[in-house]
C-alpha cells in the first residue's frame, strides 16, 4: 500500500510507504492534511528532493447505478473505489416534481371555457432538441467528475482511461440502448479539459481484467466490493502500461502483451452522495395532530448545530454507530443517521451526537 503525498505548494507528489510517512511526521518533515475522500495523506513540509513523477493513470468504469474507480502505476496499486451513484434518488425526486406540476395545472385551468380561453401558457420555444442531459444521467456524471477531481489532488494522474457502452441491438427484441450511452460524450470532455483522456470498450476491459487474473462478480453488481466495479477500474487504468498487439515473423503471426503492470493490495472505499431534500413547504398530504395538517419538509441545517450530510458518531443504548446526518425532528430534539447507502439506522438525541467532520456532499465508507 501506498500514502499520498503532497509538495510544499500542494501539489501532488509521487506515493511513498507508510513507513516512510511516519518516518516524516516523527521528524517533523511533513504533516497530515485533510481531503474530501477520507484518505490518509502527508503534506512536506521542508523543500523535496526533486519533483519528478512516474506515469499513473485513473481508470473509469462507468454504471447506471455503480462506477468503478481505479488508480494504478506500473508497480503499484494506488487506490479503488466502488461508486454509488444517485440515479434512483434523482429519479424519483423528479417523478414527484413532475407529478405536483401537473396537478397545480389542473386545478388552474377551467374546463368549462372554451379552449381557447383556458389558461394556457402558450410555448415560448421549441424544448425537444436542446442537447441536455437528462438530470438523472447529468448527477451521475457530476458524482464521477467530483471523484475524479479529488483524485488528481492526491496523486498526479497523468492519464484517465474512460470505458465506453456500446448496447448491441438482439434479434426481435430491440434491445439497443443502455442509460449508460446517455452523456458519454459529454464527460469525456469534461475529463479531456483535466488531463489526456483515452477511451475503451468493454470487451477490452474484459481482456486486460483476466490477463492481470482479477475475479469479476457478476451475481449482484450492488455488492460493496473490489471484485464487482472496482477491478474493471484497475484494468482500465492498466491498459496504459499494458497492451496487446499484433505481430509478424518470418515464421509466425499472431498477437501477443506488451508491457507489464503489477496489482498490489490497496486502499478501497465505497462513496456515495447523500440524498438531501431541498427546503419545502410542506409535505404533499396533511396529517392529523399537526399544526396546520402539514409537516415541514426538506432542509439541510438543523438547529442543533448539524449539517445534512456531516459525519458524526451517535449513541443510544450503550451501541455507537457512524454515520451522516440526514434529517432532524425540532420538538423532539432528535437527528436522524444515516448508513453509506442512506438508510436510517435511527433517530438520536442531539445530545448524544458527536460532529466528527462537515459535509463536503461526499460520502466515504471503508
């Protein structure tokens, strides 16, 4: 395993041992700063030896529901990560706006009338070609991108191999389209404008996995493990050191690798964003018992001094959880906590709770 390390002006330097990082801090050399994804890393203090870096590259396997994020130099594995993305939060959201919106226009609009004299908005322009992600596809990409961006603090990537989905059309069925075709070309020039970004198909990635012999878990593609996303990013990251070409002798043709990488145990996290609710009014349906037949809704501060989605250790009947705050009930004086996948392990006296860092709209579990 290696530790990241960062110059005297922040900007990253090549990993070093964990034995050396507290060789640094014992003598004073460096000292350990704070990132948004929770990874242990050395700031130098005094002046290094030199600024020169090996090639690493950050490899991208890109979901509908889960990415796989892999960082790797020729020898060694730098860093993975199981990415759990917010497609379903954002869709529903979305079913629900849409939903009220409809419903708020037809209670406006009277039917008894002609129809040239409802209240209808007359369309200002044409709004089916725009060239728009859809905001379910667009947070996906914008989760990706914000990893990747954390990433390029802690180590310097110098190239990014992005995975693309081509869906094959099936006889009779007319399977050709996948949500994750959706916004390809867009976040492959978000990645460009960051460093060199080189695009492969899967089958590629399938090739590279099994020569580097790294398992593949294809049962339940949920599970918060290396072998389900997270390997398929290693070998994207891989494929800048490791190809496989073609060639011919005088003899012989054929293809054969070229190159060589070694996979090294690493750290790995699984991220997620938390779901939070904007400020509304109220909910959608009145309850019995509450003043005004509403309860409030949404928000992300609370009045205890916690944040939605700031990490805190809560305690309730002698068991302590870690988890982020997603929710809080002012007349009982209680928060709600939250797991990565952002069920609630339940509600804890604000008394009780302990702020161990603010929200930086990240999520990191180990």
């Amino acid at each position: 395993m290696r530790v990241s390390v960062l110059n005297p002006d922040g900007s990253p330097a090549m990993p070093t041992k964990p034995s050396r990082a507290r060789r640094w801090l014992k003598t004073g050399r460096a000292k350990v700063v704070h990132n948004d994804l929770n990874l242990f890393c050395v700031q130098l203090i005094c002046e290094p030896s030199g600024y020169e870096v090996q090639d690493i590259a950050l490899g991208i396997d890109p979901g509908k529901m889960f990415t796989g994020v892999g960082v790797q130099t020729s020898r060694f594995t730098l860093f993975t990560a199981h990415l759990v993305l917010p497609f379903k939060a954002i869709t529903k959201k979305m079913d629900g706006r849409r939903i009220l919106r409809r419903a708020r226009r037809g209670r406006r609009i009277n039917r008894k009338v002609a129809f040239h004299l409802r209240a209808h908005r007359q369309k200002r322009f044409s709004n089916r070609r725009q060239g728009k992600l859809p905001p379910s596809i667009r947070a996906n990409r914008q989760m990706e991108l914000r990893v990747v961006k954390e990433l390029i603090k802690l180590f310097p990537v110098s190239d990014i191999r992005y995975e693309i989905v081509k869906a094959k059309t099936e006889k009779g069925k007319g399977r050709g389209f996948s949500p994750v075709m959706v916004g390809q070309k867009f976040m492959l020039q978000w990645l460009e404008e960051m460093r060199p970004t080189v695009s492969q198909e899967g089958w590629q990635t399938s090739t590279l996995r099994q020569q580097l012999g790294l398992a593949k878990d294809k049962s339940d593609k949920s599970k918060q493990v290396p072998e389900t996303h997270a390997n398929d990013g290693i070998a994207l990251a891989a494929s800048h050191f490791m190809s496989y070409q073609s060639f011919q002798s005088r003899n012989e043709r054929g293809h054969h690798w070229t190159g060589k990488v070694t996979v090294t145990k690493s750290v790995f996290r699984v991220i997620s964003r938390p779901n939070l609710y904007r400020r509304q009014l109220h909910f959608e349906n009145p309850v019995s018992g509450v003043k005004g037949n509403r309860k409030r809704k949404g928000g992300t501060i609370t009045p205890f001094g916690f944040r939605s989605g700031d990490l805190v250790r809560a305690e309730k009947a002698g068991q302590s959880v870690l988890g982020w705050i997603g929710g809080y009930s002012e007349a009982s004086k209680v928060v709600s906590v939250y797991d990565i996948n952002w069920r609630r392990y339940g509600q804890f006296k604000a008394s009780k709770v302990e702020l161990l860092q603010r929200s930086a709209n990240l999520c990191v579990s180990r």
